[in-house]
C-alpha cells in the first residue's frame, strides 16, 4: 500500500478504518546497566541509550492486525494439525510460519520421511497421506516396526498442506516471525509478530505453542527446559543435503583442493545416512553435534559447521569413492531433533514409555523406539545400549500439552512437556502430528465456551481426539 499523502489514505489511516486497534509494547534487551528512559509514538520505535550501556529499552505501539479465536505459533506438523483440527471444530484460526512454507523440518529441512506408525494418527494425518498419494508422492503403508520410515515427496507435502489450511479457512501468515508475548496473571492476550508489514499484533482468545523452541511460552515468562539435566547437552542436530547421479563423463570432483578438510577413510565419517529421493537422486543426512538451537550464536554456528561438513562428506564420496554424484542443494535449515520444551502439568518420562504408560486424559500416542543419539560425539552412537531403544506402544497425556504456568496456552510437536529421552521417541512427525490435533481441538472447545483448556473436561477431548480417527490404544 502506497503510504504518501498523495495516496489519499495512510497506512495508520487504513488499519483504523479496518477496526484494528493498537497496542503497545516494550522491550529491555541485555543485562547490566538500565538502559535511558525512550520515547515512542504509534508509528516508530526509538532505542534511546549511550553507547557504554548494555541495555536498551525498545517501545512501539503497533496496530493490532489480527484477531482469532486460537492463535498457532509455528507451521510445523504439529502447528499444521493444530490449526487444521481448531479450524474443523469452528474456531477463527491465524497460523503463524517463518519459512516460505509450512511443514518444518519436513519440507524446509528435508526430511522427507514420516517415522513411526503412519496410520490411525487422526484425521488431520489421513486427509494428509490422502493428498500425497494423489501426487504418488508417498510410499505404500507399511505398519510400524516393519515400516518404520515412510519416505514421501517432501517438495510436495509443501503444496499439500499450504492446500489443505487454506482449504479449512485458517489465516496462514507466511514469512512472519513470532517475536514476543503480551500475558497477564498467566493468561495470553497478544503476540507481537513481524513480517514485511513490520511490527504487528495478534490478538486472540487461545494460543498454541508449535515454534518446536516453546518460543512463546519462554517469551511469556513460563517455565521451560531443555538438553539433558546434568549440562543442558541437546540431542545431535542434523543437515539434509542432496545429490543428483550423472554419467561417468560428467562425474567430478567438486570441492576445490583445501578449501575443507579432508576425509580418506569411511570410519572418518561423521554419521551419514543415505535416503531415496526419486530417481537419480538421493538425500543424505549427516550428524551435527554439540550446538545449542536457543542460541542466536550457536544456531549460526551449527549452519555453518553443517555446511562445510557437507562439502567434506560430499567430497569423500566424490573424490575417494568416485561416486558419480553432483551436488544438488542443501535444505536451507539445520534439522532441530530437541530444543526447549514446556514444563507442562505433566512431565512424560522415559520411564513412563518403557511401561507402555496408559492416561485417563490420553489424547495421542507413539511406538517409535528412543531415537537418543549421543549429544557429544559424531558418530551412530546412542544414549542407551541397543538392545533397550524399543518401547511398548504408549500414551501422551492431555496434561502434558498444558503449560503448566499459562492459563489459555497448549503446545503441541517438540516443545511438548517431556524429558529428553520420552523426547526421542515422541519428536516424529507421526506422533507430533496427534499432539497438534489434539491441542487444535482443545484450544477451540476452549475459545468457543469462553473457558480455559483446564476447564473442559479431558475425557471430552479424549472422546473428539479418538472420534476424528486417532488410535490411542496402549
């Protein structure tokens, strides 16, 4: 929109004649010395200070551009499910993504590849597979163990879910970043997001947090964990790249003589592993270990060690092995198996996995075994001894998609309330995909009664989770 005088009509001009209000905000960043007191109007921000200050206090009033019933941060699987099911059950829904597309790791990481039980997920899943089968853009189904990996089109599942929102009337809000929360007493009222408008509110009656980083329950000041216990070590990234096979003439060597390090050996490897993807073609994954994906710092420097790691995996393999592979691209996003996660009403454990736990609020369930990897080294190295990675069929309780400090907040994928070990089973796509509808559901029965999701009655939801398709035997 064209915002000079001569247009007729401000941009201010607009949103108030849209019905938007504003709201206001301010943020302290840094620590040490307070920062000097700012002045602000409805359409700047000023960041006043001196320069030896190590804090600034940043404020704005923005318009209030969106208002719903539930607000989805993240378009990962789980956020994708999440707001698919509120939609269904007659909520307003907004989602919120980062990327240019929805489906996370999925599709902007790769991962082209449902792990688990790919049946019996809910309908939300199903109408998923459906879609992508229509494209034969996705393996036959085998049942889980026997198909433990279910490899799908992961530039298709792209247009499949972009499709399948806006066929179920969810506002999706596309290379938009979440960037703060507005809470009061525990209860949500606004996010502050951004995209290419600039800073904009979002108002709406509950919230659900799929960021994968409980992003908006940190930023609203609610318990969080993350790693390990002992140091906070998180389970091994991973980076998705891709090759194309050409003919021996057009086979080379592509990585320029000492630009990297170099690889003689196969042990030497870091963990790799090497995917269909389509004819001429395969996607590899190798391990990246020891980075921090809630930190700013350490998340740039786990992409780029990713990088360079893949010009050295790729190198090998040219150079030693005289594959006749090219380099095709590199997912434009490191894969997070574990960032931060709620501290819910109810912490899954481990243990709670290997009894083959039963819930009387269930709402989903998982079968993959403890995909633990080591968070220190490189290589196919695991938490657990091997012989004690499988687990019995288990159930997630509702209460474990509750932050356990937010009134009007559930979260559903990776950043559900689990330890890291639970985590490591629950973290697939299969199961992330049950929590999300689950909490969709939840979060419009909520919105719609004018109650808080602690105030509906579990074994409600568990009924609606399990009449939309979702098997949740133990």
């Amino acid at each position: 929109m064209d915002d000079s005088p001569a247009s007729g009509i401000t941009k201010r001009d607009f949103l108030h004649a849209a019905g938007c209000g504003l709201v206001g905000t301010a943020l302290a960043v840094g620590t040490g010395c307070s920062a000097a007191t700012g002045h602000h109007d409805e359409d700047r921000g000023d960041a006043v200070g001196n320069p030896s200050d190590k804090a600034v206090l940043w404020q704005r009033r923005m318009p209030i551009r969106y208002k719903a019933d539930v607000a989805v941060i993240g378009g990962g699987i789980a956020g994708v499910s999440a707001a698919c099911a509120a939609a269904r059950s007659g909520a307003k829904v907004v989602l919120i993504e980062r990327f240019a597309v929805t489906g996370g790791n999925m599709t902007a990481g790769g991962v082209g590849s449902f792990c688990g039980e790919s049946a019996g997920q809910g309908e939300v899943f199903d109408e998923i597979i459906a879609r992508l089968d229509q494209f034969g853009a996705v393996a036959p189904y085998k049942p889980y163990p026997d198909g433990d990996a279910r490899i799908f089109n992961h530039e298709i599942l792209a247009i499949v879910l972009q499709e399948m929102l806006l066929s179920r009337g969810v506002k999706l809000l596309l290379h938009t970043r979440f960037v703060d929360a507005i809470a009061d007493n525990g209860r949500l009222t606004h996010c502050i997001l951004c995209g290419k408008s600039g800073p904009e509110a979002l108002c709406a009656r509950q919230f659900i947090d799929c960021s994968g980083e409980a992003d908006l329950a940190r930023a609203a000041g609610f318990e969080i964990m993350k790693g390990r216990p002992e140091d906070g070590m998180q389970l091994p990234m991973s980076m998705m790249f891709f090759i194309r096979h050409v003919s021996a003439g057009d086979a080379r060597a592509e990585v320029p003589e000492s630009r990297f390090g170099k690889i003689e050996k196969r042990e030497d490897l870091p963990m790799t592993s090497v995917w269909p993807n389509g004819p001429g073609g395969n996607a590899i994954k190798i391990k990246i270990p020891m980075f921090d994906s809630g930190d700013t710092e350490s998340l740039t420097a786990a992409e780029i060690r990713a990088r360079r790691r893949m010009m050295e995996v790729l190198d090998y393999y040219q150079r030693v092995e005289k594959k006749p592979w090219l380099l095709n691209h590199c997912s434009p996003m490191i894969g997070v198996r574990e960032g931060r996660r709620v501290v819910g009403d109810y912490v899954l454990t481990v243990d709670d996995l290997r009894a083959g736990a039963r819930f009387d609020d269930a709402v989903a369930r998982g079968v993959f075994y403890l995909d633990g990897h080591k968070p220190d080294d490189d290589k196919r190295t695991y938490i657990l001894p091997k012989d004690q990675l499988a687990v019995p069929p288990y159930q997630i309780p509702f209460r474990s998609l509750l932050a356990r400090d937010g009134r009007n907040l559930l979260v559903a994928g990776r950043c559900f309330s689990a330890d890291q070990l639970a985590l490591s089973s629950a973290r697939v796509s299969t199961t992330c995909a049950m929590m999300g509808q689950a909490a969709g559901i939840a979060a419009a029965k909520s919105a719609l009664n004018d109650c808080d999701p602690r105030d509906l009655d579990y074994a409600d939801v568990r009924r609606e989770v399990v009449s939309r398709g979702a098997r949740l035997e133990a």
